[in-house]
C-alpha cells in the first residue's frame, strides 16, 4: 500500500486509462506541459548519465536541514518527457527527507508502466529517480546542489 497523497493521485489517476497505450499517450501529453529549459541549462552537469535519450535536470533548493528540493527537467524523447514529468509531479516541492523515503518504482509499477517500458527505458527511469535521490542525500548532507544553474 502507498501511503502518500501525491503517489496515491497519480495511481488514481491511471487507473481510468484504459490499458498501456492510453497510458502511453497520457505519459507523452503530461511531458508536453513541463516548461522548456533554457539553453544554459541544457549543459553537461545537469545531464543524466544512464539515458539512451538526453534527459536534463535542474535542481533548486531551500534552506535548512531537510530543505525543500524542486525539480524541472527535459528530454529529447517524448517518451523520457512524460515520464521526468511524472518524476517531477512525485518529487518536486517536497523535504529531502520525503524524497529518500518515497519508492518511485513502487508507484510506477502500481500505475502500470514499470513492466511495460523498454529495458532502455526502465535504465533511464531509474537514473533519473537516482539522481533525484542522490540531489536529496546531497542537500540533507549540506552539500552543494549538483545541478543549479
């Protein structure tokens, strides 16, 4: 059972989607709503390494001890889009301590995409939910942000 209001939303949400093409093409169309980088943010540090596509994450971060994290993100592939879109509905706007204790792939298997993607694809998904732990872990250490701009 997941027991986070945000997970829960987006669960309920693919659940009126019938089967993994409408699920498909809801993924694509959430990835068409997430504002566009700028071009200094499509540099290398903010690069996912692990992504057949190219795939760009930036981070921004309050103060604090568990500060709150926000994320925005782009891809060249449609796909890899909605599905930073979906990291970012989960992730984005939380504690660091929230983040590290959500189980991402708990809740794309729940939404029924985890078994459908592409062994590239399912690659890519976890470095883009590694590298939004690993900027949690980072920012509860005290450590700079890896990828502000």
């Amino acid at each position: 059972m997941i027991d986070d209001a945000r997970a829960r939303a987006l669960i309920d949400e693919f659940e009126y989607l019938d089967g993994w093409e409408d699920r498909y093409r809801h993924v694509i169309e959430l990835g068409k709503h997430l504002p566009p980088l700028s071009e200094a943010e499509h540099c290398p540090a903010n690069k996912i390494s692990g992504c057949v596509s190219q795939v760009w994450l930036v981070t921004s971060r309050g103060g604090g001890k568990d500060p709150v994290l926000a994320f925005r993100a782009d891809s060249d592939a449609h796909i890899v889009r909605g599905l930073a879109a979906l990291l970012i509905r989960l992730f984005s706007d939380r504690p660091a301590s929230e983040i590290l204790a959500l189980d991402a792939r708990a809740v794309f298997d729940a939404i029924g995409l985890a078994g459908n993607l592409s062994a590239q694809r399912a690659n890519g998904l976890g470095a883009m939910i590694e590298r939004i732990k690993s900027e949690a872990r980072a920012a509860l250490e005290g450590e700079g942000a890896h990828t502000q701009v």
